[in-house]
C-alpha cells in the first residue's frame, strides 16, 4: 500500500509543501505532516496503521503496517474501505488495504497530551475516518485528535468461526489502531495512558465493545459510546453463520448450505462485488444488524471478543473506567425513510416482526401477546399510520438504540462501581425541518455529535451556537478529567448516574439534571427483557443450513438508500 499511496499522493505533496511542517520519527519510520491553513494544528494524513492480509486471508486480523526510511509525506489522499460508492461527496480512492489513520496535533511543544480517537459510525457499512471532521471541537484545547479507517461489511465483519474467516476483521482493526497509538503517539506529543475513545452510532457499538475486550486492554482509558452499544443484535451477531448465507444469497450464490462452499464464495468474490448489497443490511425489521461483531469460535487465533457482551458485563469481567454515555431524544426519526417501503403498514399486520431480534419465545402465540402488549403501549388502540409518526418514533427509539443502552449501563453499574455520566440530547434549533407528515420536530440519531464536528454555521441561532459550544465543552471536559463538570466549573453540577439511570443531564433549550430517563417507557422493556432475552450463537460450521430466506422487502431501495446515505455524509459539507 506504500507505494500506491506515494505515487497517488505525488500532486497533494507539491500542494502541502507550500505549508509549514513536522516531521515525526515513529516506529514504522519518519512522517511529515502539515500545518493546516489556519495555522493552530499539523496535519497527518492517510498515514498507515496495519495492513489488511491479501488473497484469501483478506478477512483475517490485520498484520502490522509497513516500514519505511525516507519521510512518508502524510498528505490527504482519500483512502477509504470497500463500500457501496453512493454519495461520497469527497474525492477518494477506494481499495483493499484502506488501513490508514489521520492524526491532528496542536502547534505545541508540550507533551503528554491527551488523545482523543474516533471511531466513525455508518451502520459498520459506510464511512470512512474522513466522514466528519472533528478538529474545532480539538483545536484550542491541547489535545491530539485521531480519526481512522475500518473494514466495513461483509470485508470486516463476516463471521464463519473458520480458520480463513474467524470474524470481527474489522474490531481487530481498531485494536490495531489503538495498539499503533499505544506504540507510537508519545512521539507525536501525546500520552499513551491518557487515550479516550469516542463515536456515535456504529462508532458508539464500537466503543462500547472496546471497553470489554482483551485485546484493547489497557490501551485506553475513558469511552464516550454514543447513540449505540453492544447489548442486543445491534452490538452483537445472533446467528452469524445464517447472516452469512442470507447475504450470499443476496449476492445471487445459491450453495449456501455448504459451510465450504459458502467460504470458498466470499474468498473469492471481488471486494466491488461484496459491497453491492451492503445497505440491505441495516434496515431489518427487527433492529438487527447483518455485518457486526460476533462472538468468536477459537480457531488458534487472537479473539476479539469470547463471550455474549451481556455475560461480560453481568460478571464483571471489564475494565472500570469513566464513561460519557447517552442518545438524541428522538432517534427513531432514524427510522422515517423506512415508511417509503410501507413499515406502518406492515406494523399493523405484522407487528410481532419488529420485536428485537434478541428475544425468543416458547410459542408464536407468547410472541404475539408480548407484541399487543407493546403496540398497546405505544399507540393504544389506534391503527399505525401517519397521524402515530410520534409514536412511531418513540418505539423505534427504543428498540434501537435506547432500551439496549439503559440496559447496558444497568448491566456496567449492578457489576462494578465506575463514573457513568449519564445524558439525553433533546436541542432541537427553531430553523429545524419538522419529522415528516408532522409539524414535529426532534433531537435526531447522532445530533448531539453532529453538532460537535466541523461545519458550516452560516444563518445558525445564537441558541444553536450556544449548544455547539455548550456540549463541545462538555465532552472536552470529560476527555481532560474523566468529567464533563469538573470541580470549580461554572457548568450545571453533572454527578455520575446510577443503576436506576438517575440523574442523568438534559441536554436542551434548558440543560438541567433529570431523573429515570424515559421512565415507564424503559420500565415496559425491563419486564419483556427479563422473562425473553435470548443468547447469541458462537458460529458453528458444522450447523446444517437453514431453509430461511431473506425477504427483499425487508431491505431498503432506491429512494430510502439515498434518504438514508445523505442523512449520513450531510455532515460532511
């Protein structure tokens, strides 16, 4: 990869060299970066971190990245992991080996900065660690900032528990990410023992999983998951080998029965080819994801993660440390474009399909008496339909994100005693567009990190300024002291939650503590969780296959796709 990067970055180099730079020795050899136009940071761009393995170990850990002895000129040069290309509004250059990583750095000489490392979301199938720009939310702050690539899809996350497809390719890019950080970013001013990971959405599921593995222990030391986590089929495969053929079988290959044939398919289908059907995989009905982590069968290899992330938590068995921990208000607006391919009225024929994949039950009829107990409680007797779009997204708000984060930090708190802060975001700006078909509007997925990064803020309120500011203290706060209120600060007193998910901070119009976030909403979950939680499966190639298909009409097309990916790279103008 070196070299294609060289060549490719030859007219971005002439361009950089016009800026002033700095050169860092590391331990894969020297990188010049350069100070970016307004002159308070240095930038290292695409610089190499680990190599993806070629041929047919392309799904296997990644191995260390090369060396070199001339100066690597980290200029911009776009790299970015196989993926369906639909609106990538960047130039950029797509391809296999896509293990690079940028690091921002203040004109400073001090040392032992702290680090910040963003995972970015993209529903583990788009995205790239040049999606959203965080360096305001950095620059007068003394820290250094990392953004970084990670196998996407079926290229990072299939999982066959085999010995050329052992799965979580791409959770074991970003322990090499961290392991790369641990090893060379003294060198670049910062603190190794000071390290915060930090994402929203596949990037918050991401943090989340890191905080439990082996192979990240000790390499960071506070998390902020946002808006995801590992509890539930968002964090974690329930049936990877089946996930495996469903989407085989979307790829038009039909001997899926066959655990050798079917990886002797994905070893040998072009990566262009693997990512053609990747949005599919983040619209079931039931709040699952097809390609994330899943719990790994021991093959002789390195594992990222051994056991169910509710079992880890429940025993105890993670580090304790300080996490920032919470959602929008509205998330489920998340979920708005899927009404395109008719799920209202699919939630009135069949709304036992949108139960959480996690639960199981002895019978279809327990599973239906458990859905009218839902619908009842989200829409009362009412036919879903436009006139329920705020009930709507209550539900899918839950489901997705918000009940299977409560329950995690239930799970964190009841095993060990560590600072959790606690928060919803609920800013909404008065120029906010309403949700559709309503005069409504909401905290989206992800705002309250949107509203953090770099963009344009041409014709925003004063209010919106002001949250802007407000939580980008917030959040820096926390990665300086492992609180987001520090002692002495004229912020609102923010203690640490605990097990009855009080108090925790509103972050609205009004920031204030409240207490029992959504309440009865989450109370309603607790009762179904406890009586139906089911456990992952380890995959087993040995398992006969299944006689499930996938219906296409669960999956999102042509005017949900782009709805979905320009809500996504909409923050990257």
């Amino acid at each position: 990869m070196l070299c294609l990067l060289v060549l490719l970055g030859a007219a971005a180099t002439a361009t950089a060299q016009t800026a002033e730079s700095r050169v860092i020795t590391t331990h894969h050899g020297p990188i010049r970066g350069f100070k970016l136009p307004d002159g308070s940071m240095y930038g290292f761009y695409d610089v190499p971190y680990a190599t993806v393995p070629a041929g047919r170990d392309k799904f296997k850990a990644p191995l260390p990245p090369p060396t070199w002895t001339q100066p690597f000129d980290a200029v911009p040069r776009g790299v970015i992991c196989p993926q369906l290309n639909i609106l990538i509004n960047v130039p950029h250059i797509m391809q296999e080996d896509c293990l690079v990583a940028n690091i921002f750095v203040p004109d400073t000489n001090d040392t032992n900065l702290p680090v910040v490392v963003v995972l970015h979301g993209g529903g583990f199938v788009l995205g790239s660690g040049s999606s959203l720009q965080y360096t305001n939310f950095v620059r007068n702050n003394n820290m250094i900032l990392i953004t970084f690539n990670y196998r996407l899809g079926a290229y990072g996350f299939l999982c066959l528990g085999t010995e050329n497809i052992p799965g979580n390719a791409g959770m074991k890019d970003q322990a090499a990410l961290l392991r790369w950080v641990n090893q060379n970013i003294a060198q670049f001013g910062g603190n190794p023992n000071d390290v915060t990971v930090m994402g929203c959405s596949a990037g918050g599921i991401s943090a989340d999983l890191l905080t439990m593995s082996n192979m990240t222990r000790n390499l960071f030391h506070k998390a902020i998951p946002e808006s995801g986590c590992s509890y539930g089929a968002l964090g974690i495969q329930y049936d990877p080998i089946q996930n495996a053929r469903d989407y085989a079988r979307l790829l038009n290959y039909s001997n899926i029965d066959s655990i050798e044939a079917l990886e002797e398919f994905y070893l040998t289908v072009p990566a262009a080819t693997l990512a053609t059907r990747l949005i599919s995989t983040v619209t079931h009905l039931d709040s699952s994801l097809t390609f994330t982590a899943c719990l790994e069968r021991d093959v002789g290899v390195e594992m990222f993660l051994q056991d169910d992330p509710a079992d880890i938590l429940k025993n105890g068995d993670f580090p304790a440390m300080p996490l920032l921990y919470g959602l929008a208000k509205e998330e489920g607006i998340f979920r708005i474009p899927n009404i395109l391919i008719g799920w209202l009225s699919k939630m009135n024929e069949q709304f036992s399909d949108f139960l959480p994949n996690e639960l199981e039950f002895e019978s279809a009829e327990e599973k239906e008496r458990v859905a009218n107990t839902v619908r009842t409680f989200y829409f009362g007797n009412r036919s879903i339909g436009i006139s329920t779009i705020p009930e709507y997204v209550d539900f899918h708000t839950d489901v997705l994100f918000g009940y299977r984060m409560m329950k995690g930090l239930t799970l964190r708190l009841e095993a060990k005693d560590q600072p959790i802060y606690l928060y919803k975001y609920s800013f909404v700006d008065e120029n906010t567009q309403p949700i559709w078909f309503t005069n409504v509007t909401g905290a989206d997925h992800c705002d309250q990190v949107n509203i953090m990064s770099d963009h344009d803020t041409t014709g925003k309120t004063n209010a919106y300024i002001n949250m802007q500011n407000m939580t980008r203290s917030l959040w820096t706060n926390f990665i300086l002291t492992g609180a987001p209120v520090p002692d002495g600060s004229s912020l609102p007193t923010w203690p640490a939650t605990n097990i009855t998910r009080s108090p925790y901070m509103d972050l609205g119009p009004v920031v204030r503590l409240e207490n029992s976030m959504f309440g009865a909403r989450f109370e309603l979950w607790d009762g179904i969780y406890e009586n139906h939680y089911r456990k992952p499966m380890r995959p087993n190639p040995n398992m006969p296959g299944s006689a499930a298909g996938v219906a296409s009409n669960v999956y999102v097309l042509g005017l949900v796709v782009c709805s979905l990916a320009s809500r996504y790279y909409y923050w990257t103008n």
